[in-house]
C-alpha cells in the first residue's frame, strides 16, 4: 500500500504560538547540573512529555487508542539542536506538532522555549508497527485525527440522545470509571432511570466514548417540574481536565434551558465540587455519603 505523504509544516516554527499542543513545566532541581543548568539529556523528557500530551489533545486514552488502531508509534529517529540554556525554576513551555505524514511513518517537530526564547528544537520520526513491532501502513483514522488536530478543528462531537442509541457506548465508560476505577457496585451503576434520561456522550475520532453524562427530571418532580438533574458525569481518566467534562455537562445544561427548565441540580463528589462552581453551580446543603463517597448537592439557575 502506497500513500502519497502530506507535508503539514514545511518551515520549522520559530515561536510557541506555532505549536496547537502546548505544555508547561517547571524546571526541578533534579534536572539541572552544578551550574544549575539543565542537563541537556533531560529536554527528551520535556519532548516525551509533550508528546503525551499531544495524544490528550486528539481526544485519545493512549493504551486503549493503540488498542482500536491495531498499533503503536515506536521512535525511530531523533534530531535534536540547542539554541540556549533553561536554569532552575524556569518555567519552559513545549510545543509539540506534526509535520508530516508518511506511508508507515510520522514525523513531529518539538519546540522548547522560556519566555518566548527557543531553547531547544527537535524532530522525531516515529514508524507505526503492529505488535511484532513491523512497521504497517498508518491507519486513515489516525491521519484524519491529525490533520482535523493541526487544522483548529475540534477534537470531539459531543452527542445527546437516548439510551437506544447512545447507551452501549455511555456504559462501557461509566463501568471503566464508577466500577473498575472506584469501586461502585455495578448493580447500583446501571438503574431504571437509564432508559428515561437523556445522555450525552463525547464521541473521539475513533468513535470511543471518552466523557458522558445523564439528566432527567428533579426526585422531587411533583413540587419542582422546573428542575432537571444531572447525574452520572464520567470522564476518561487520561484525559482529565481537557475541558471534555465542561462540553458533555454543558450540552446537557443546554438541553435543560432549550426545554424551558428554571434549574439544574446533580450531586457532585467532592473531588469535583471546583468543577461544577467554575461551570456556574452553587452548594447547597450539607455533605453527605452515596455509595460510600462523599458528595455535597449542587445547583444552577437557568
């Protein structure tokens, strides 16, 4: 199989607004020499860590991603050039893109700089292998996810509909998430109000469920058929705090203000309480246990 190569980038970048996937870290003690400048052997790690990143910013849990596409990327090739030096406690921005798109191959450009300075530029090749590490073709998903990722383009289709529809996809991350990961029992998981709610669910480029969530009417619809609630919000794990979580409860916040709702409620675990004020929600009352975790109620005015 031949596939003519697609050149994304053609000039090196000279500046981080260049670079869509960015990322920022502190330089620690432990990555500078006696002149507390960086070791140079430690900007590979600031480039591993970008290129985590980036597959964060496609929207793709790594090892279950690889798992869809059928292979891994494997680094084939480094060329790394140093322009000036980062010193304890600079804080470095790294940039991270893809400039090419091969037959089997990918290649990315790195970018390190500290206030807008380059520091350190980079080019890796990395060649796409089935699991006896034998190099195969790129998969048209992967390319696609690239290209929309380097056009602007958003990463994600967020989805509302029922449980016929959207439900297969919505449970197998609310089970990765409420039962293998926190230990909820899956008979409390899946209830009767399943088949009622409205879902939304954010849909990648390899048609994965990565965030979800439900809502339906108050408990207490007789007194308060304004209220809606929303429930069961999952998010991905590796892909935490991409603002997936905010797409999937503000669609559904939406779907509440389009049906003429005067308010949303959820319980909220604690550990996402910051979550849901930054997104417009208010505490009210006291803190409480369901299904052994603590949770406080939370509500927004329409």
């Amino acid at each position: 199989m031949s596939v003519t190569p697609i050149i994304l980038f053609s000039q090196p970048a000279q500046s981080l607004s260049e670079f869509r996937c960015r990322n920022r870290q502190r330089v620690r003690w432990s990555e500078v020499d006696l002149q507390k400048v960086v070791f140079n052997a430690h900007y590979l790690n600031y480039v591993d860590i970008g290129m985590s990143e980036y597959w964060r910013q496609l929207a793709v849990p790594y090892e279950e991603g690889t798992q869809r596409l059928g292979g891994e990327l494997f680094l084939k090739a480094t060329q790394i050039e140093y322009h000036a030096s980062a010193r304890l406690d600079d804080v470095v921005d790294i940039g991270i893109r893809v400039t090419r798109l091969g037959t089997t191959s990918v290649q990315f450009e790195a970018g390190i700089f500290c206030a807008d300075r380059l520091l350190v530029s980079a080019t890796m090749v990395y060649v796409f292998a089935d699991g006896a590490q034998r190099p195969v073709p790129l998969p048209d998903a992967y390319r696609q996810m690239v290209q929309r990722y380097e056009a602007g383009e958003e990463m994600v289709e967020v989805k509302t509909g029922s449980w016929n529809v959207l439900g297969q996809e919505a449970m197998r991350l609310r089970m990765q998430v409420f039962v293998r990961e926190q230990g909820i029992p899956e008979e409390i998981e899946a209830d009767e109000f399943d088949v009622t709610s409205l879902h939304a669910v954010a849909i990648n480029g390899l048609g994965m469920c990565v965030a979800t969530g439900r809502m339906l009417p108050s408990v207490n619809q007789e007194s308060r058929a304004d209220v809606m609630r929303i429930g069961r919000m999952a998010v991905a794990r590796p892909l935490r705090g991409t603002q997936l979580g905010r797409q999937v409860l503000d669609a559904l916040v939406d779907a509440a203000r389009r049906q003429g709702k005067r308010q949303v409620e959820l319980h909220a675990q604690c550990t996402a309480e910051n979550f849901y004020r930054r997104a417009g929600f208010s505490v009210v009352g006291e803190l409480y246990e369901e299904a052994g975790i603590p949770h406080v109620s939370m509500t927004k005015d329409l």
